[in-house]
C-alpha cells in the first residue's frame, strides 16, 4: 500500500471516530443473545445499505454478508468478519448508552467489533477503485453459543461464491493497553468443550447410611481425582501441553438429611492439542467409570464438543503485523502468547488463513481495565479512531 493511500485511509478512520462512537453505543444499548440478533442484523444490513452496498445477503438466519468486488473474479478476496451476539449479563455501568435490556449486555466487545467493521465497509466503498481486490464483509451470530455462527457460516457456504482466500479478526482486550495491538502466530487459543454428567446413587435418609449411595460423595470423589490428573500433575504427565479442565457447576436436590439420587455436574474442558483432546475425553470417561464404580453408582457423561483450537497462519500474520507497524509504530505491537480462551473463529482457522488478533482496550484512567464477561467491561473509544484503519490496511496489504 502507498504512502497516499495510507494517509488517506488513517485520515478517513479519524474523521469517522464519533460516527463509530455512535454506532457502538446503539449496538450496546440493544443487546441480543445469540441466534437471536434478529434487530442487530436489520441495523446492519440498512447501515450497509446506506453506505451503497447491493450485494447484501442473510446467513444463517441472523447474519449478514456484502461483498464489495470491484475487480474481476480472478481477483483475491479478503474475508472481514464481526461477531454480533451479547451475553446474558446484567450491566452495571453506569453510562449513558447501557443496555437497555435488562439481563443482557455487550460484556465482550461484539458491538465494538461490529461499529468497527461497519466504518471499515465505509472506508473501502469510498476507496473502492484504489484497491486490487475483494472484501467480504461477515457479521456472525452466535459467537457466545455452541456450536459456534462460525460454523453454520462454513455450512451455508460463506467461505464460496466468491472465494475467500484468507480471513481477518479482532478481539477488544483490556488486558492491553489501548494504541497497542497484539498478535501471536501460529497456535493460538484453546478448543474448548461442555462436560455434563450425571451422578446416580440411592437417596435415603442421611441418618441411615446403610440405606443409600450419596451421588454426591461420589460427585465429589470424581471432581478431586480429575482435578488431580488434569490440573496437579500434569506437569509429570507425558503430554506435557496446556490443559485446563474446570467445574463452575454441582447440583444435588437433597436437603440437611435428605441424599438425593443424583447429582448433575457441568464444566469446561480446553487444551491446546486437537489429538490430546480427543484422547482427553476417553481418559475422562475412564476416571469416572472407575470412580462411580467403586462406590457403586451409575453415571451418564456427555461431552457436547465445542470449538477446535485457534491457529493463526504465519504468513497472514506476519503480513498484518508487518501492516500495523507501519501504521502505528513497531512500538505498539505487542507479541502474545497462546490462551486458553476460546473462539469459534477457530473454525475459520481449520480451513483457511488467518489473524485473529487483539486490540488493546485498556485504561485504568477511564476504568476500561475490567475483563470481558464482566458487568463493568467497557473500552476506551479512542481506540475506534484509528481500528477501522488497522483492518482496511491490513486487508489492502493481503490483496497482494
């Protein structure tokens, strides 16, 4: 990309900071859940088409593709893609532009994503006859949910007609301070997956033991001995890779001396190896059989798998780290290391290159420092004043 072309593009995403403000602060105060963005979509695909997009179509019920092809067919497209789902948070912020629904709130970013990408359609419309490829602009549902608006994008076909030869994304950080972006190539985040199980005993009276078989002694015998082999010693174990197994959830509907039948268990399972996982699920299901057996209980484990791991490509990302150096100064990229967060943008990743990178959101001055899932989470907004410039250069540089 020319020097011109650069300062016509950081001076654009300037001007268009308090027009990204507002469409950030509209989204966050109509927060929808995922699969259910049904308004969101409406407001996006009329910002779109107000903009001047023609090529505008529904994906997966509540998402929206434009593709702006200027060039022939032959030409790369760059796939550009914005999570649009909130979580069931209530806010706790006290700003003018709070969620308005009570119970749900963009408490990770997505509506910071989707203003983003909008202003990034705007700057590429205007500049449409100074580039050399394609954009395909995806707005996903239901990042927040399995099995992933990733995926049922990949099904309808999103990735084809035309082809997308790499994708781009973001992810707002508080952990980084805002001016700064950061990146890792390679492996990157975790897959993740939902464990439920169901512990059966024999309820009785707590006052005769000899009558029942407590699911939850059992319960609790089975969390120590996962916790044990997955999270103490792992570090003697042969794998040797990033694991992190968890439960946030243990439901027994007994009372002071009542034991119930049975117990349910829900947590979170993530590793960083697609073959260690799988091999992950038979030592789980081998540790519980074992343990329920000794007691003399039954069990059903069910696990619902989730996002695979999220593998940046090498050259993509080192052409988008390469691009925000240039624009912001090798000072403000920062390189990261793997996570065991998840994202279903892990998906994309299995099939073609990409950068998923973060973007520093961070301010202790403003209280922009809490983590996302957080009532409080909320972001320094000059960070949108220079983002939409970041993602246009990034995808003019990966044209070529």
């Amino acid at each position: 990309m020319n020097e011109s072309l650069k300062q016509e593009i950081l001076k654009m995403s300037s001007a268009m900071h308090e027009e990204t403000i507002q469409t950030r602060h509209h989204l966050h105060q109509y927060p929808e859940l995922s699969f259910k963005e049904y308004e969101t979509a409406n407001y996006v695909e009329n910002r779109l088409k107000s903009i001047g997009f023609t090529d505008i179509k529904r994906i997966a019920s509540t998402g929206v593709v434009a593709l702006l092809k200027p060039h022939f067919a032959g030409e790369r497209v760059i796939g550009l893609r914005a999570d649009l789902d909130a979580l069931p948070i209530h806010e706790t912020n006290d700003v003018f532009y709070k969620s308005t629904y009570e119970g749900i709130m963009h408490a990770c970013g997505h509506d910071v994503h989707t203003a983003i990408l909008l202003s990034v359609a705007k700057i590429f419309f205007e500049i449409k006859d100074q580039i050399t490829g394609n954009v395909k602009f995806i707005f996903q549902p239901g990042e927040e949910l399995l099995p992933g608006g990733a995926s049922l994008l990949i099904k309808e076909g999103v990735l084809t007609n035309p082809t997308v030869y790499c994708l781009i994304a973001q992810h707002v950080t508080p952990q980084i301070e805002v001016g700064k972006i950061g990146f890792k190539k390679g492996l990157f985040m975790a897959s993740t997956d939902e464990i439920y199980l169901k512990v059966k005993g024999k309820g009785g009276h707590a006052a005769m033991p000899q009558t029942y078989i407590n699911p939850l002694l059992i319960a609790s015998a089975i969390i120590t001995k996962l916790h044990q082999f997955f999270m103490i010693e792992k570090k003697e174990n042969v794998h040797q890779i990033p694991t992190v197994l968890a439960f946030g959830k243990i439901e027994g509907m007994g009372a002071t001396n009542v034991i119930p039948n049975e117990v349910d268990i829900a947590g979170t399972f993530r590793t960083l190896d697609e073959s260690w996982r799988k091999r992950c699920h038979e030592i789980m299901n081998d540790i519980i059989a074992e343990t329920v057996s000794t007691f003399g209980g039954e069990f059903e484990l069910d696990i619902r798998g989730g996002y695979p791991c999220l593998v940046n490509d090498e050259l993509v990302t080192e052409k988008c780290i390469n691009t925000t150096a240039n624009i912001l100064g090798k000072e403000n990229v920062i390189e990261l290391d793997y996570r065991m967060t998840a994202e279903d943008f892990a998906y994309f990743s299995q099939i073609k290159p990409v950068c998923f990178y973060r973007l520093g959101t961070g301010n202790a001055l403003k209280s922009t420092q809490h983590n996302v899932h957080n009532s409080n989470f909320n972001i320094d907004e000059e960070v949108l004043s220079f983002a939409p410039a970041v993602m246009v250069s990034m995808a003019i540089d990966l044209m070529s």
